[in-house]
C-alpha cells in the first residue's frame, strides 16, 4: 500500500539523484574551461569522508570537487567545489577557485585537500556577495599549505550553461595576483 | 550489454570498464553505414591548433579525399586489431565509391589517463601504427588517409599535447591527432537525420545508454518546475504515525530544560 509520505520522500531522492548527475556533468565539462595544459589533483574522484557506517545521521556527500593543477606552475590550481548541504546553505552552492599551494600538489601527498575551497567559503563571510570573485582569507590550519586563494560563488541553479563557468573563472583570475600559469 | 544497461541491468564493476563502454557503443554503432552521423561525428573531432587555428577531422578527410565521410560505400569496425607498436580499441574503415580509403584509429578512455607516457606514450605510439597500416592484423590499405582520434570523457589537451611533443610535433603530427569525447556522440546523433528505420533505432539505442551513463554536457540544471515542491509543513508526515500510544504516557513528568544538549 502506498503511503503519500514515502512517495513525497522517493520524488525529493530522486530530484536529489538528477541534481547529482547534473553536478558529475559539470565538473567534467570543468576541465575545458580551466587553466590549460592541467592534471587532475585527485584523479576521478570527487568527495570524501562520506560515512558508510551503519550508524550515520545520512549517508549524501556534503559536496563534490575537482582540482586541476597547472602543468606551467603545479603550484596553481583551479578548482571547483558544488556544497549541497550545509547549515549555513539556503541552498546549493557552486564555487569556483584559483589557490596558489606552497609546494607542488602533485609531487607532496597531502598539500591539497579536497575541501580547501569549501573551507575558504564557509564560514560564510559576513557581506560576502554571490557573483563577486574575492580574495579569501586562509584558515590558519590551511596558512602552512595554501599561499593565496580567490573565489567566486553562485546558487548552483543559477548556471544555465557550462560556458558560466568560463565567465567566472574570469572573474577569478582577474582576482588573482600574478602568478606564473596564470592565464589572464 | 546496452540494451541490458538501458535498462537497468548492469554489472556495477562493469561500468568503469571502458572496454565494455567501446564495446556497447561501437559495437553498435558500427551498422550505421557511412552516413550523416559519422559526420557530424568527425565534424566534431578537432586537433590542436595549427598556425593558431583547429581543424576538423572532417575537414582534414574532406581536404585530403576531396569527400566527405558520407559518400563512402562502406564501413568495417575493426576492434583491437594487433600491430607492433601496440593494440588500440577501434580501428574504423571507410572504403568504397573513392578512390582512397580513410582509416580512423579510436583509442577510448573513461576516466583513466594513457596507459603509458613518456617514450612509450600510448598516443605517439598510436601516431606511428598509423604510417604502417600494412602491419595492422589484419592489414588495411598503406595508401589511405590515417588519422587518429582519442576519445574520453573529460578534455584531453594536456594528453594529447605530451604525445605529440613525444612524437615530435609537427603540423602533420596535429593534422592527424584529433580528440572527441564521449559526451560528442550524443552531440553527433542529436544532428543526425537518420538514414532508416533500423538506424534510428540503433541511434536511439545508443543515445538512451549514453544518457544513462551520464555521458552527456552540462546542460543546465533542471527548472524548478520539474522539482518536486515540498513544503516544511510536509515534514509534519514524520509524525503521522504515532510511536507510542499517547494515553499510555505518564503525565506526572517535570518539564526538563533542554539546554542541557547544548553544556559542555
């Protein structure tokens, strides 16, 4: 017997589901519009730290990413990180980042981390504006790896096309202070 | 394997293979004759610039031919022929109705970079089958035009610009070398008039798996129309079903103050 809660609940997972395969489409397409030649820091994949314990409050990924490091200057990366969920969120957000690393990430284990450009964003900075690329202040656990960083954020269902992407990437490197690789 | 996946039925392992992937996809699409969609396919198969400016595979077989692939007679899909430099995916040949012949080497990749770099790189090595198709097993004509075409599933520049600086990059290195992606052939059927019933359904086929897969552009995310609207008041079904029997609950109990979630 149907319940109307359980198909209420199944039509939401279900939005939940597209809304990934959207974002999965997005971080490939990623790679045409950011700093060329590049690598991928962390290869295919896209999050971490998502629990499969049996005893968990939820099993959804927090967010995903996708880090290209400049083959020019590795110690540039673009990167690009959609959070789903966070008390702070009214709703999804996608940011777009350049970080300048003190050593090549690809060469150190451990000087990237998936989640820097989610922890130059959130604590969400009071007066912080969607649309405007800004210059992020490096938590102090993050000073040791990261040299610099600048982001841009957008509400995720504001991207109409993965050309958006260029138009901020723009934003941010113009953002940016010159760094070798650099493109803009 | 496609028609099982379309479907919902798949070996989760499997779908990582990119073997698999060639396999589904080629295997299928190798029944479409020469035709619209194997070129608006190489329409969209672009090298890296020469004299600052891309060309299309097709425009390279157009220049070299003098036709396009369409006016071919027929197509033979050759799956990992042997050579000595190596085994590649796909080797696709048109032939018939020209004089020249056109042989498209296909190397495919999923999410996984060049099986090898450096001075054994995969791509350069691919580049030299294409100058001794004689020693193809089976052989295939030494006079027809050879290009070849890696295809993935993210943007593959920086690969193919290693291979060709390993190859020695030259114009005719660029002029040979072309990328596509996965999500390129949904593009391609998507401009495709298809030539028969039976194409249609193959096309279709084909288009349903790669959409299954993901294997599309970004292409906007979905309207809010098509999101499912839920209220907060909706979450109030949580507490439809009553886990206790409300009369069977002792009302003599002191209110507690629930800051005690929040001490040290």
């Amino acid at each position: 017997m149907p319940t109307e809660a359980g198909k209420k609940i199944y039509e939401c997972i279900k939005a939940v589901c597209r809304m990934h395969a959207s974002a999965s489409k997005l971080l490939k397409d990623f790679d045409k519009y950011a700093t060329y030649p590049s690598i991928s820091v962390f290869q295919n994949t896209a999050t971490k730290d998502r629990t499969n314990a049996a005893s968990a409050s939820y099993w959804m990924p927090e967010g995903v990413f996708r880090y290209l490091s400049c083959k020019d200057n590795p110690r540039l990366v673009e990167a690009i990180t959609v959070c789903f969920l966070d008390n702070e969120l009214e709703e999804p957000v996608l940011l777009l980042g350049q970080l300048e690393y003190t050593k090549d990430p690809l060469q150190t284990r451990g000087v990237c981390d998936g989640w820097d450009l989610w922890y130059m964003y959130f604590p969400v900075r009071t007066g912080w504006i969607h649309g405007a690329a800004d210059k992020c202040v490096v938590p102090e656990d993050r000073a040791l790896r990261i040299q610099s960083a600048t982001l841009i954020s957008v509400p995720l269902y504001s991207i109409e096309r993965a050309e958006d992407i260029s138009t901020l990437l723009k934003k941010v490197r113009a953002n940016m202070p010159a760094v070798p690789g650099n493109v803009e | 394997m496609l028609v099982a996946e379309i479907h919902g039925k798949y070996v989760l392992e499997a779908r990582t293979f990119e073997d698999y992937l060639t396999s589904a996809v080629f295997g299928h699409l190798r029944y479409i004759k020469p035709g619209s969609f194997w070129d608006a396919l190489f329409d969209i198969a672009v090298s890296q610039p020469i004299e600052l400016t891309v060309i299309t595979a097709n425009e390279r077989i157009r220049k070299e031919t003098g036709c396009s692939l369409g006016s071919f007679g027929a197509l033979n899909a050759l799956f990992w022929p042997e050579h000595k430099e190596g085994i590649p995916d796909l080797i696709l040949h048109f032939y018939g109705n020209q004089p020249r012949s056109v042989v498209i080497l296909i190397e495919a990749k999923l999410y996984a970079a060049k099986s090898s770099t450096g001075e054994h790189d995969q791509l350069a090595k691919y580049l030299r089958i294409l100058n001794s198709l004689q020693d193809l097993r089976p052989p295939l004509p030494s006079d027809a035009l050879a290009l070849a075409v890696y295809l993935t599933a993210t943007d593959s520049r920086s690969e193919i610009i290693e291979s060709l600086n390993q190859y020695g990059d030259c114009d005719q290195a660029r002029q040979r070398l072309f990328h596509l992606q996965w999500q390129d052939v949904i593009r391609a059927i998507d401009m495709t008039m298809p030539a028969s019933e039976l194409d249609a359904q193959i096309l279709g086929d084909v288009r349903r798996f790669l959409h299954k897969r993901n294997l599309e552009y970004f292409s906007g995310m979905e309207s809010a129309s098509a999101i499912p609207f839920v209220l907060e008041i909706d979450g109030e079904f949580l507490k439809d079903e009553l886990l206790f029997d409300v009369d069977s609950i002792p009302t003599d109990l002191d209110i507690i103050d629930e800051r005690w979630m929040h001490a040290n």
